[in-house]
C-alpha cells in the first residue's frame, strides 16, 4: 500500500468530505477521490459510505481506521526521534576510567555544572574499545590515536601523626616493609603500581583494608589502621590532620596519567570541549 494514499484516507476518514480533505492537503479533489477508490479496490472493501453530499467511514472502514493511524503516526515520528537521538549522540561523551577514578568523577560533576546538556557513559573496563576519553596510568603504545601525559607526580607516604614514622624527614621502603597498607581497591591501576614498587624493593604489602575512596583511606590512617601511598596530586588536598605525608627517599617513585581521545568518526564538539576541560582541570589541580 502506498504510504501516500494512506495519508489521503486518513485526511478524508476525519473531514468526512473529499472537499474539505482536498484543501486540507492541499491537492486537487479527483486526485483524493482517486486514491481512495484504489484503496478500495486494492482492499477489496468499501472503506466509505455516501451520506448526502458527505461521507462516513464504513465499519470496515473504522477498523482499518484503527489499524492504520498509529502506524502512520510511528513513521511520522520516525524523522523526529533521529534527529533526537543523534543530538543525544552529539551531546553524549564516552569515558573510560582506568585510573584516577575520583579524580575523573570530579572532572564530570564540575563539567556537567556548565553544560547541563551533556550526557556521560562511563565505563571501568581495559578491554572496552567503544569510548571516546580514556584516563590510564599506563601508555598505551598499540593506541594510534592522540594520547597525551596529563599528569605526573610524585607519591608520598600517609602516615598517622601518632606513628613513629612521622619522625622521618624522608621514608624508605626498607622503613615501611612490615607496615600494614590501606590501599584501593586491589584491581586498580594506582593499587597495582605500588604493589610492584614494594616488590622491586623485595617485598609484598600486607594490605589490612581495601577503601572505597581517597577520603576513605585518608580517615583509616588517621584511626591508625595502617599507612597508605597518596600520589601528590590526583587525590586532591588531605584535609585530615592526624595524618602526615612523607616523601618517599628514593624519589622515584612517580606516576603517570595519560589522556586518549579518539579523533576518528563521531567526534563532537562537546568531546572536545571535555577533552580541554579535563586536561585544564588536571593541571590546575592542588597539591598536597
């Protein structure tokens, strides 16, 4: 059935008169007529009764009525809801947090404050390739795409005010290598890469708990739980005053954090306005 006669019909069915549904479409009135004595014979039906010099839908008509509208109505709406979605798309930024995971969340709340618009999907996932900003601790050298050293900064050591290792001026990691360690979770990149410190230096921590959180870990070594690493930056400032950070003898003991964008396909100017905000917020980011 042509989309086209369709139309017509359904015109015709609520004016009840081929005059009125002529200029209601603005076409010549034979032409209405003619569409609708081919959906007839195409139906094989009536689809209209003549009352007068008017017309009503037959029952027949009313049923097909029923059928007919919504279907109509979907693929009118059809070009809509593109258009919708691909201002969503335009608007929607695909992050993948592999490091630095509340320093991230703090990059989008304060984005999402100037540009309500802007939607996020977020994912934690090495193996995920569907993302358009990236945040690692590790240089992806197979990655061809832009990918950029953000931050570099140097780890401390958190300790309690109360411990004996806050008479150190520097600590080594001779002095920590029976301390217990409050650490992030195991699975993280920061938690992994302190982990392989300790062992270049003949050692595994012993971790006593796994936080949720810089503020977390910040509190548990207050409380004396334990000692933790705090990399100078990307924490954010310690607000706690039972704890004290000492900078690590060897000095050395660094990381990195790389941003990627993909500049292929798909790139929107709302991309690229998070892509600037984030590496402007990292490099204004206080220290200790």
């Amino acid at each position: 059935m042509d989309i086209l006669k369709l139309r017509y019909f359904l015109v015709v069915a609520r004016c009840q008169n081929m005059t009125k549904a002529a200029e209601a479409l603005h076409v010549a009135q034979p032409a209405i007529s003619q569409a609708i004595k081919k959906l007839d014979d195409e139906l094989g039906v009536k689809l209209f009764d003549r009352v007068g010099r008017n017309i009503r839908l037959s029952e027949t008509g009313k049923l097909f009525y029923t059928e007919i509208e919504p279907l109509v109505k979907a693929l009118d709406d059809i070009p809509q809801k593109l258009a919708d979605k691909v201002g969503l798309e335009n608007k929607t930024v695909r992050v993948n947090i592999l490091a630095s995971h509340e320093l991230m969340t703090d990059i989008i709340s304060e984005f999402k404050r100037e540009h309500l618009d802007a939607s996020f999907h977020i994912s934690q996932n090495e193996e995920d390739e569907n993302w358009d900003i990236r945040i690692s601790s590790v240089f992806d050298k197979n990655y061809s795409g832009h990918e950029e050293t953000v931050l570099s900064e140097e780890i401390f050591v958190a300790v309690p005010v109360d411990s004996h290792l806050c008479d150190l001026q520097n600590i080594t990691f001779e002095d920590i290598r029976h301390a217990g360690f409050i650490s992030l979770e195991r699975n993280r990149q920061f938690s992994t890469l302190m982990a392989s410190h300790c062992l270049s230096a003949g050692f595994e921590p012993l971790i006593v708990y796994e936080g949720e959180s810089p503020d977390m870990v910040a509190k548990l070594v207050g409380a004396g739980v334990g000692i933790a690493f705090w990399p100078e930056h990307s924490w954010g400032k310690l607000h706690d005053d039972r704890v004290k950070l000492i900078r690590i003898e060897e000095g050395a003991c660094r990381w990195n954090l790389y941003l990627a964008r993909k500049d292929q396909m798909g790139k929107t100017e709302m991309k690229d306005e998070f892509y600037d905000f984030a590496v402007k917020y990292i490099h204004e980011l206080p220290t200790k």
